[in-house]
C-alpha cells in the first residue's frame, strides 16, 4: 500500500457524460500527480499539482480539468466524454523536498465509456 | 522533451533464470525511477534511482547517468515478477514525467 488513496475504482459512464476522479496523497506530500493510461497510449503525464498551485501540464485535453484543494486533495474532471476517454488514470503523490521527488501511485481508476 | 526508451519490448523466462532490462534516456535527468505493473493493474515502486546502484533483495538497478541509461536486474525470477516494468524519467523539477514504453516480462513455473 503506497498511501496514496483514489475513488472510485471503478466508473462506468455513457458518452457525453461528466466525472470526477478523487485522490488524495500520502500524509505530508504537497504534490499530486495524475496520469491516463490507456492500451494505445502507455503511461501519459497530465498534470501537477503543488500545494494547490499548478505545477507542470502534460497531454491534458480541454475537457479535461483538475484542482487541488487546500487539504491536499485533488479532483480530476473529465467532461464530454468519449469512447477513447476509456482507461486508467492514476494520481501519484511525491514529499515536498525538491531533491528527493520520488512518485508513490495510487490504485487507479478504471473508467470505462459506453 | 526528453525521450525515455525501453528494451526488450517482451521477456519469456523460466523460473529460477536471471534477466536485465534496459531504459535509455535522452537527456540528463534528476529522477528516474523503476516500477512494477502487475496483472492486476497495481504500479509499485521498485526503485527510486538518478544515479548509482541499488539492491533490493533479488533485485538491483544501476543508472550511469552520464551514458544515460539504467538497467534492472532481476535475479532468480519468480512467477509473481511477472507483469510490466516501467521506467520513468524527468529533467527538472516541474516538467513533465515521462514514461518508457515498458518492458512485458512472463516468468513461467
């Protein structure tokens, strides 16, 4: 168990629909991490999160959002789904220090679009 | 933005055999991890190493940093290392975290 929680593990949705995706990071680390991982795609960077302010942004699409809150946790939200939306997405927390930022990765969510 | 490769693609081993793989990165980074993907989906940190060699009970890594490589070496391989290993990498503090492609190991009983 890395400590680092998400919820739901799994979502089953329609296309069109609106989810949100739920982390929160182990005790003590400022930073969250989310990552879509789909068959065709490997592993992808989204975006960061450090201490509720935006850090670095990856392959994040526009109907895609994610905020940190000011207990640390963070919400990914995903909109106007589609069928290709379909995968898992994952949030990772790493501890404040600059010079050791080692990820710890959450159990992921399973979203499946219908 | 850096490019994270890995090799081999696959690996069939026997239970009991050793292996290594391989993660080449293309450009100087200050994190670079290894994780393990099992069939359940789970990533596991197996390695937080930028720089220098690590052990971890049957398993070891090495990054040579100015070469820009690491290796994994998993020594007397059990069915439960089955599954996908990842490397990961990033240059800076604040930029993006990039994923090699995976090595597929399949340890057979």
């Amino acid at each position: 168990d890395s400590g680092v929680t998400q919820t739901p593990k799994h979502l089953i949705t329609a296309t069109g629909q609106r989810v949100t995706l739920r982390c929160s990071p182990r005790s003590g680390d400022l930073s969250v991490y989310w990552y879509q991982q789909s068959l065709d795609q490997g592993l992808q960077f989204l975006i960061q999160y450090y201490n509720g302010e935006e850090r670095a942004k990856g392959n994040i699409l526009e109907r895609f959002s994610a905020q940190q809150f000011p207990d640390l946790h963070s919400e990914l939200n995903l909109s106007s789904l589609e069928l290709g939306d379909s995968a898992l997405y994952f949030c990772a927390s790493s501890p404040r220090t600059r010079l050791h930022n080692e990820q710890f990765f959450g159990p992921g969510t399973r979203l499946t679009v219908l | 933005g850096i490019q994270v490769e890995q090799s081999p693609p696959d690996l069939i081993l026997q239970e009991g055999a050793n292996s290594t793989l391989r993660c080449n990165f293309s450009d100087s980074v200050n994190n670079l991890q290894w994780f393990h993907q099992n069939p359940w989906g789970q990533l596991i940190n197996l390695f937080y190493i930028p720089s220098g060699t690590k052990q971890n009970g049957r398993l070891s890594a090495t990054t040579v940093a100015t070469e820009r490589y690491s290796l994994l070496y998993i020594s007397s391989s059990q069915t439960t290392d089955s599954g996908v290993y990842f490397c990961a990498a990033r240059q800076n503090y604040g930029q993006n975290f990039v994923f090699g492609p995976g090595t597929r190991l399949s340890v057979l009983p």
